[in-house]
C-alpha cells in the first residue's frame, strides 16, 4: 500500500529514490513498472508518472487486455499504455533508472513529489503538484461525494 506525499530530487543520472516508506510494499528483486498519465479535470492539465509494483501491473493489463478486445478504441488505448510504459531494475540502493523519454514527457524538473496512491505511486513535477495538490484541498468537500454517497 502506498500512502503519503514525499519530496526528492532526481540525481543527475535521472535515478528517482523510492521512499522507505513505500518499500516494504516491494522487494530489493522488483521490476517496477513505469508509465505515463495525463490528468484532465477541470482547472487541472498536467502529466505525472506512475510506478507499478509487478503484480499491480499485470492485473491491470489484463484487464487492460480484457477491454481492447471489445472495441477498436479500446484496442487503440491499450496499445498506447503498453508503448508508454518502461520495465525498470530497482538496484540495491532502491533507486530507478527513469527512461529520458518519459521524464520528458512528464516534464519532470530535478524537484518531484512521490506521492502514494494506493496500488501504485505517481512522480510529479513540483509545481505541478503543489497546483494539483491546492486544488484537491479546496475541492475535497465536493469530490467526497463521488467516493461516499449518502444512504
């Protein structure tokens, strides 16, 4: 499970830290998967990426899977998710080598925040994420109502 907010700094070699608070949801052995995601809700336009423990992963891509053979825009979608995504080697020192590409694509600057969000964490940018973060704040109140509906 991963849960909280953690502020870090890509090295100069683009190596993102896993927090030691999201290791013991991992093993020293784990391929993480890596993604990219849009959000756009709103006032809200940003792009994040999130990592994915291996088994996290390949239930989501079965049920990915599951779906790409019902419509021809599923098929479209799934096929953008898996050429989005990076397979990457947590070496001893719990670190990920981050592929360019999607650093790029994210528009990750040296200051991120590794947020936890359940199965998975998600790499913002800073700014991003304050902007993202401010908004969720302000917007709770009116988003609880799509998580807890009154009885």
């Amino acid at each position: 499970m991963f849960v909280g907010q953690y502020n870090f700094t890509l090295d100069i070699k683009k190596r993102l830290v896993i927090p030691a608070k999201f290791r013991d949801s991992l093993t020293e052995e784990s391929n993480l998967f890596v993604t990219l995601n849009n959000v756009e809700y709103q006032n809200i336009s940003a792009r994040y990426i999130s990592i994915y423990p291996p088994a996290v992963w390949q239930k989501n891509l079965e049920w990915l899977g599951e779906r790409a053979k019902e419509t021809q825009e599923a098929s479209w979608y799934f096929r953008k998710i898996a050429a989005d995504t990076e397979m990457c080697k947590l070496d001893t020192q719990w670190r990920i080598l981050v592929p360019e590409r999607l650093i790029k694509s994210a528009e990750l600057k040296r200051e991120i925040m590794i947020v936890g969000n359940g199965d998975r964490m998600e790499v913002w940018e800073m700014e991003k994420w304050n902007m993202a973060s401010a908004w969720m704040n302000k917007e709770a109140p009116q988003l609880e109502k799509y998580i807890y509906k009154p009885k």
